[in-house]
C-alpha cells in the first residue's frame, strides 16, 4: 500500500527559502516516478519537479535553476529544496508516485507554500 505524506511548507517573504520532504511508504523509487506537484488557487496542477526511476530528473521551466529535488533513500523521503521564492510559488504543493506500469499516480494531502512579505 503506497502512502505519502508531505511536510515542510509554510509562509516564507520573497526570495526566502523552503525546504518541502514527502516521507513514504510502499515505495520502490527505482520503480516509480516521484513528483511535486503545486496548485495554485484557481489553477490547473502543474508538475513542479520528478524523479523517474530514480536516475532522470526533469524540472517545469519556471522552477528550473531555482528549486531541486532529491530522493533519501534511507529515510523513504523526496524532497525538494526550493531557494529564490516568488509570490507567484504560492500553492499547494502534491507528492506523487505512479509506478512505471500504472497510469495514475497515487497523491500525498499537500503542504501549503505562502510567499509574501
């Protein structure tokens, strides 16, 4: 049973810095493609950041160079560093596993980002 659950959000000014980790459980990353998600009020969800079976990383351009995501495998955990916030990062952000024969992804709650001054 795959379960995820996403921490570390929060109000942060602009410019600042978050750090967000999707602890999981039921997960063989080198099976899975994991993502971040986000959804902002009145938006579609957008793909933030992934891992696909633990070695291709892919980025949405309007991240690119400014957040990054990592996998822990130790602790079961992905995260994702996000550095040079923006008001315009404001949203919910979603983990995601879809293992690599299955269409849909299993989604963690969400953790929500707030950046303003």
């Amino acid at each position: 049973q795959v379960h995820l659950v996403e921490s570390g959000g929060g109000l942060v000014q602009p410019g600042g810095s978050l750090r967000l980790s999707c602890a999981t459980s039921g997960v063989d990353f080198s099976r899975y493609v994991m993502s971040w998600y986000r959804q902002a009020p009145g938006k579609q969800r957008e793909m933030v950041a992934a891992i696909s079976l633990g070695t291709s990383i892919n980025y949405a351009n309007t991240v690119k160079g400014r957040f990054t995501i990592s996998t822990d495998n130790a602790k079961n955990t992905i995260d994702l560093q996000m550095n040079s916030l923006k008001p315009e990062d404001t949203a919910i952000y979603f983990c995601a596993a879809r293992h690599e024969r299955l269409p849909q992804p299993h989604w963690g709650p969400g953790t929500q980002v707030t950046v303003s001054s």
